[in-house]
C-alpha cells in the first residue's frame, strides 16, 4: 500500500512539475508587459526581437530538448517573436478619404543608386515626395517635374518635392532631422514633418548629423537619442494647429516603443493594407518596418515600391479629410 505521505507528496511534486512548466510558458509573454517601461533595454530587444526568438528556438532545440521547462520556453519565446513581429502589420482601417480633397504621398530612402532611382520616383506621380539621402544630381532631376522643392544635402540629406506651395516652418537642427512644412493643397493646408532620422545605434556617430548615409557607420545616434528625436517628432505632430502628415525613413521599427509614442497621436497611414518589412539587404533578418507614413487624417490605396540599388523599400499611400 501507498501511504497517505507518500500520496501528498507524489501531488505536491506533481503540481510543482507543471508549475514550473507553466511559468516557463508565461514567462516569455511578460514581454508585452514591460516593452515600454525598460526603456533602452526594451528598445534594442525589440528591435532584436524575432531574431532572439528563433536563435532561442534552435540553441534549445540543440542543447537543451532534454529538458522539458526549457522547450516550453523556447516555443513560447518563437510565438511571443511572431505576434510581436506580425500584429502590427495587421491593417486596422484608416478611414475613407474624400477624393475631391485626397493627397497622394511618398517616401524613399534612395540608398546608393541615387540616379538610378529617379524613374522609379517620377512614376509614382505623388503630389508630395519626401527623399532621404538625397544629393544634388537627383535633387535637380525631381525639380525638373516638380515645380516646388525644399531640401538639405548634408546632415539629414532629405529633400521634399510638391506640386504645390511650401512654406518652411522649421529647417534641420538638433532636434528635427528633417523640415517642417506647411503645403497648400488646394483641399486645404496641412502640416507635413518630413524626417531621416538616425539609426539607433550604440554610438552617436551621427548625431550631430554629420553624415549623408546611414547605411555606413555615420549616420546614427544612440538608442536613447533616437526616442528623444522620436518624442520631438510626436509633440511637433501634437502642437500643431492644422492636420498633420509626418513621413520618411524614421529609422523605428513598428514594434518598438518609439513607434508607439508616433502612434498615440497619429494614425499609420500604412495600415490602410497589410504592413511588412521596409527595410531589406543585410538587415532584412530583423523583419522591421522603418519606413513611415503617419497622419491625423484618413488614408488609402497605400503600397510599397522597389528603390533599385536601395536597402529600403518605399512607402505611398493616398492621406486627406475623411470621405
């Protein structure tokens, strides 16, 4: 016979087996808890994110299998690295855009191959084009088809180009790496925030904006400068006084908490369709969404481009009142 001591422990070592269990389960999960409240430490992790996932998936898979609570862990931490990577790229709606009043808008980092993506652009027709790292030869190629522009070869190398009146509100400097604007659409003025900002990076190489090019080693500034630029950015959006249109590679990923402080006062223009990754090249691992388009308004018919000789994708969408 089995005694009664012998019974309550056999339970309590039960239950402490699935206990554990259970806590190597959750444990992974506790991610969407403490994402914004870490601050620099969340930020590269999210960044990292589905590549700390799968390498957490196959260095269990190859030294620790044996061990029942460390399985549970990695396919739990492979399933947080997918829902954080994925839903935000779910299209959530954006509202219907009048017609009689849209704004056909886009961005491109040009990379490289500044040439050789003027036909690209050009093709587009947007009423309102926002070029980061942009020089003189295309920016005197894209003026020959729009009438208006407004640009910087240095420091954020980013050029604007509209159909329409600009009037300069803000110009590059510490804490903009980019132009403010007022454009005067014939449906209205609004306000756009045009942007390159720096990569996040552990040295602040560029945050003095010294450098054309963030695909080197310049062009960068450190994790914790980046949200301030970030932070800058949304209470520029948020003091305004007519609608806002903040676009350009802002170098954030969609599941950083940098993203989030965007997306509390504006709406992703993007997710008018399903989102991916904008970034592509050596970085494309990383599965991040950099490229952004984000407004008070309405948005439709949004979509990517090929930026030939880019490491990024563009990014247009149609923004305007509300239908």
């Amino acid at each position: 016979m089995v005694g009664t001591g012998e019974r309550v422990g056999a339970g309590l070592s039960w239950r402490r087996r699935y206990g554990v269990l259970a806590l190597a389960g959750l444990l992974p999960w506790a991610w969407f808890l403490v994402r914004d409240r870490l601050g620099v430490v969340t930020d590269v992790l999210a960044i990292l994110l589905p590549v700390l996932a799968v390498l957490t998936f196959l260095v269990v898979g190859l030294f620790g299998r044996r061990r029942r609570p460390l399985v549970v862990f990695a396919v739990s931490t492979l399933l947080v690295g997918i829902v954080g990577t994925v839903v935000p790229w779910i299209p959530h709606g954006t509202g219907t855009v009048d017609a009689t009043r849209a704004v056909r808008i886009a961005a491109a980092n040009i990379g490289a191959g500044e040439l050789d993506g003027a036909d690209n652009l050009l093709a587009l027709k947007a009423d309102v084009l926002v070029v980061s790292e942009i020089g003189e030869p295309l920016t005197t190629r894209l003026s020959e088809s729009y009438p208006v522009r407004v640009s910087d070869w240095n420091g954020p190398a980013i050029g604007i180009f509209s159909r329409w009146p600009l009037t300069v509100l803000e110009r590059p400097g510490p804490d903009l790496p980019g132009f403010m604007l007022r454009v005067e659409a014939p449906s209205g003025e609004f306000d756009l925030i045009a942007a390159h900002v720096p990569r996040p990076w552990w040295t602040s190489g560029g945050a003095t904006f010294d450098s054309r090019s963030d695909s080197g080693a310049g062009y960068q500034t450190t994790v914790a400068g980046h949200h301030r630029l970030i932070e800058q950015i949304a209470a520029r959006a948020e003091r305004a006084t007519r609608p806002v249109v903040v676009a350009g590679d802002l170098n954030t990923t969609d599941r950083g908490r940098d993203y989030r402080v965007l997306d509390n006062h504006l709406t992703d223009a993007m997710l008018d369709t399903w989102g991916r990754p904008s970034q592509i090249g050596r970085w494309s691992a990383l599965l991040v969404r950099i490229d952004h388009i984000f407004t008070t308004w309405c948005s439709d018919d949004a979509g990517r481009y090929k930026v030939p000789a880019s490491d990024h994708q563009g990014v247009i969408t149609t923004v305007g009142p509300c239908g």
